[in-house]
C-alpha cells in the first residue's frame, strides 16, 4: 500500500504535467500545428466554390426582381401552374424510384451477402459500383435500342403476341423514365445496404435459436430493426439522386415531361419569356429546400444506424 501510495502521481505533478504538455505544444512551430487543418483545406475549396458559392447565387437571385430589388414574386409564380406540376412529378418520380428500388436492392443485396462465392461479391460489388454512375445519353440510347418502339426486346414480345403499348408502357412516358431510374437506382441501394448486412452479426442469430426463436422472430425482433435506419437512409439517398437528376430524363424524353431539373435546364438554355429570367433560381431554391430536408433526415438515420455498425 505505502508503495502504490508513493508511486501514484499527486494533483499538482499531474498538474505540472499538463502544463508541460501544453508549453511544448505552444512551442511548437506554427506550421506544424496548422498541418491537420491544411488537410482539409483542398476540400473545403472545393465545397465552397461547387457548393457554397452556387447556393449563395440561387439564394440571391430566386429573390431579385428582374428590375432590380427584392421581391418574392418568383417564388410565389413557382408554386403554382406548370412550375407546381414539375415539383409534383419530380417527387412522384423520386417516390416511386427509390421504395421499389430500395426495397428490391436489399432482397438483391442479402442474397449477395449470403453467397458462399466470394467471386460473386467481388464481381457485383464491381458491376453495381459502374452501374450505379451509368446514366445519361449513354443509358437513353441502351434503353433505346432495346425497349424503343422499334428495340430489340420489343420486337421480339411483339413476335408471341405481346405489346407493350397496349399494356400502358411507352419509354418516352413517365413510367419509361422511371424503369429507365430504377437502372441505377438498384446497384446504388445493394451498395449502400451492404455494410449494414455486414454488420449483422452471427452471434445475434445464433443466440436467438439458442433461446429457441424462429427464423421469423429473429427478423422481426433483431434483423429487420436493426436493418431499418439503413434501409431508410439508402431510401433518401435514392430519393436525392432520383429528385435532381437531369441528362437522362432530357436525352430520353427531350423535356416533354415537366419536372424541375428539366425546367431548370430550359431556363439556363435560354428557352424563356421576357422578364421570367429569376424563375429558374426560384425552382431550384425550392429544390435546394426539399434537398436540404432529405440530407437532414439521411444523417439522424445514418447515426442512428451507425450504432449497430461499429
């Protein structure tokens, strides 16, 4: 005892010791105490000059008469009329492009992560990292050719007899541009769910059957809510990249449909009445808006689900 008692450091040498730390941190160069900050500095460069500086544009002009002064006249127009149907069809769009795809991507996703072939998951976690950033003029021309009125998958259903116009699909349509997203959208959720399977640990299961549950109750009570805040928050990311995306619904239905990117790009390509020039800024605020509530909803589900990751 009178050694453990003569070895423990006392309050004032824990003290000095503190103060020892913290003189020779001062005394350090200034350069090398900047040097974890200068690390970020390339990406915060970068977020202010292809984000923060464009938000700021949006913000200044969606409330800047053409005349000069401020005014709410643009955003008050956007919420109504064909502005409004854009804003409409772009969140069905989103709606239906991430909970079909979300949901198919974790069936897609488990069945993956349960495969004894480690080729298998190596060769989809590949396919599913380039599928998921395929799109554009690319992916347009892909569908095109094989589910076009003249396509090759066309062709050949109407050779048994089976017409995809009759039964309500057309690719230059709503329903074709959202099949044409759900592309993407399901390599994008299986790489996103994928972690969260991966940190769904044996032992859970195999306590569960030990205390005599079922295959159902072990989901039902440990898989599917531990699973739910990433199921979620894939959801809102599929959700985001469906609501903004813009060159594949231009290049496969050359702006027929109204929704908000398209209208946007008519704007910045010039297709506008006089005086209507600050509209544009004033959709893409209101999509900046909905944006801005899907990330927060995306990071309270992403803590919530990095509990069960770690």
């Amino acid at each position: 005892m009178d050694t453990l008692e003569a070895t423990a450091p006392t309050p004032d040498a824990a003290a000095s010791g503190v103060g020892a730390v913290a003189s020779i941190e001062t005394r350090r160069p200034w350069w090398r105490r900047a040097a974890p900050a200068a690390g970020v500095a390339p990406f915060l460069l970068y977020a202010t000059l292809g984000i923060g500086i464009p938000t700021l544009g949006v913000l200044y002009y969606a409330f800047r008469g053409n005349n000069g002064g401020w005014t709410t006249a643009n955003v008050a127009a956007v919420v109504h009329g064909i502005y409004l149907i854009g804003f409409e069809n772009s969140l069905k769009l989103a709606l239906l492009t991430s909970i079909i795809p979300g949901i198919l991507g974790v069936f897609v996703a488990y069945a993956i992560h349960t495969s004894r072939s480690q080729w298998l998951r190596r060769m989809t976690a590949t396919a599913s990292g380039v599928l998921a950033n395929f799109g554009g003029v690319n992916l347009t021309f892909m569908f095109v050719a094989t589910l076009g009125s003249t396509g090759v998958l066309t062709l050949w259903l109407a050779a048994v007899h089976v017409h995809l116009a009759s039964l309500g699909f057309q690719l230059y349509t709503f329903s074709g541009v959202a099949v044409v997203y759900m592309y993407f959208q399901i390599p994008l959720m299986v790489l996103v769910i994928t972690p969260a399977l991966v940190g769904l640990r044996p032992s859970w299961r195999e306590a569960a059957e030990n205390m005599g549950a079922s295959s159902w109750r072990y989901w039902r009570h440990v898989g599917i809510p531990v699973l739910m805040p990433s199921v979620l928050g894939g959801m809102l990311l599929l959700f985001g990249s469906a609501f903004a995306a813009y060159a594949t619904a231009q290049s496969l239905t050359t702006g027929i449909i109204a929704l908000s990117p398209i209208q946007i790009g008519n704007f910045i390509n010039g297709n506008v009445f006089s005086n209507y020039q600050n509209i544009g800024y004033a959709i893409a605020f209101g999509m900046l808006v909905i944006l801005a509530a899907v990330m927060i909803l995306y990071n309270y589900v992403q803590r919530r689900a990095s509990r069960w990751l770690h």
